[in-house]
C-alpha cells in the first residue's frame, strides 16, 4: 500500500512522539481531528499504528515489507485454488492427452474407481510417452504417470506460502489439494494450486487487492 505524504507525515510524528492521541497529530499538523480521521483510520487498518484507548496512537515498528510478509504469510489454499480435473486410471495415454487440451490445464491427477488419488501427470509425462512407438490409445496412464505414495498434496487450510515453497524444492508445477478418506488412508482431489494461481496472487498483491 502507498501511502500518501500527509499519511508519512502522520506516521513519523507518531514514530517520534507515540503514543500521542488524535487531538495532538492535529494540532501538530493544524488540521482537524475530523480532517485526519480517515488518515488514522487507513494507518491502523493497514498495520502502521496501533490505537489504545485513552492512550492514543502508537507506531507497531514494521516496515512496509513486513506487513506485507505478515499478510503474504497467512494467505490460505482455498483462497487461490482452482477446479481439479482427473482422468481414470484405466484411461489411455491418448484420452489424457484430449482432456489436457480440452480442459486446457497442465497437470491431470489420476483417480482409481473410488476417486481416490492414484497418480499425477504432466505434460512431460505425455510427450514422454508419445515418443515411443506404441500405439498412445493402448497404453494406460497408470503406467507412465508418478504414483502415490510419491505425490506432493496440500490441504484447503495450507499456507500458500508453504506450497509455493513445495513446488519450487519439487520443480513442479502443482499440487493437488485433497481431503483425507477413511481416517487418513486415502485421499480424494478436492482441488489444485499451481504456478498460475501464485501468479493471480502476486498481481493481487501488486494491486493492493489482497484484504
Ligand atoms: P512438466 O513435466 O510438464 O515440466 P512438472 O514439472 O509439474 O511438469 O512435472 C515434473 C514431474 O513431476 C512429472 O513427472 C510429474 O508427473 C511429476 N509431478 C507433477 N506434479 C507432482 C506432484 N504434485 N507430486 C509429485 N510429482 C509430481
């Protein structure tokens, strides 16, 4: 958030002189109190100042950059995620390749009749397996994808920050979001993250757009 230079002014005052009330920012500034309520009101919404009552304003010490780690930090999965699409495991090769075109994502998650999680693909996976001469309808992708227990998961209440950490250690590009079954034996896909939604992220924070 930028803040404008009566609202710097605002903040060194209170930084030199905290905790100081309203009435005494005025007066420094020969303004009304009525004139910078919106000012003090935007200052301890962002996280600059801190108010007591009977006490006045008092400058919290963080930076820009920490508040903005502070928010950055407590940003959740569900808030950024997108529709999973899965194939079966009995799908072919050729089938999985039609549906990453036609649901135009890049990763599918693979799911055995119970729609439990079996595997992932990703796009690499696929032109992999076109390079071979076998016929791409009769190859299931049960065979060619990466399979559970070696799948990186997250949950809708996971840190982004967490996953965005997991797939940069991983070199992956998303992670499936799943909810546990039958007290933890399995998972079911409940959604995906990937690089895109940490992108949509990055531009809301640019945009100031993240509360
Ligand atoms: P691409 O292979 O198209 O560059 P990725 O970097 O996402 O895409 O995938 C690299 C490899 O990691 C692939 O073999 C893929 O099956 C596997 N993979 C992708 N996502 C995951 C995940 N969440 N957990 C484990 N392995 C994954």
């Amino acid at each position: 958030m930028e803040l404008t230079s009566r609202q710097e002014i605002i903040v060194e005052i209170v930084k030199e002189s905290g905790p100081i009330t309203g009435e005494q920012i005025a007066e420094r500034l020969s303004l009304t109190r009525a004139t910078l309520r919106p000012d003090l009101a935007i200052l301890t919404m962002a996280g600059y100042l801190d108010a007591r009552p009977r006490v006045g304003y008092f400058y919290t010490g963080k930076s820009g950059n920490q508040m903005l780690a502070e928010k950055v930090k407590n940003i959740t999965v569900n808030e950024y995620q997108s529709r999973p699409v899965v194939v079966q495991e009995s799908a072919s090769v050729y089938d999985a390749i039609c549906t990453m075109f036609l649901e135009d994502v890049g990763t599918l998650f693979v799911v055995d009749k119970h729609i439990t999680l079996v595997g992932v693909l990703s796009r690499k996976d696929l032109l992999r397996a076109s390079l071979g001469k076998q016929a791409l309808e009769s190859i299931p992708v049960s065979i060619i994808m990466t399979r559970m227990p070696n799948i990186t998961v997250c949950k809708q209440d996971d840190l982004i920050i967490e996953v965005a950490n997991k797939l940069i250690d991983k070199q992956i590009d998303g992670l499936p979001i799943v909810v546990e079954v039958d007290y933890g034996s399995r998972f079911e896909v409940v959604g995906r993250i990937t690089k895109t939604n940490i992108t949509a992220l990055l531009v809301d924070l640019a945009n100031d757009e993240v509360i």
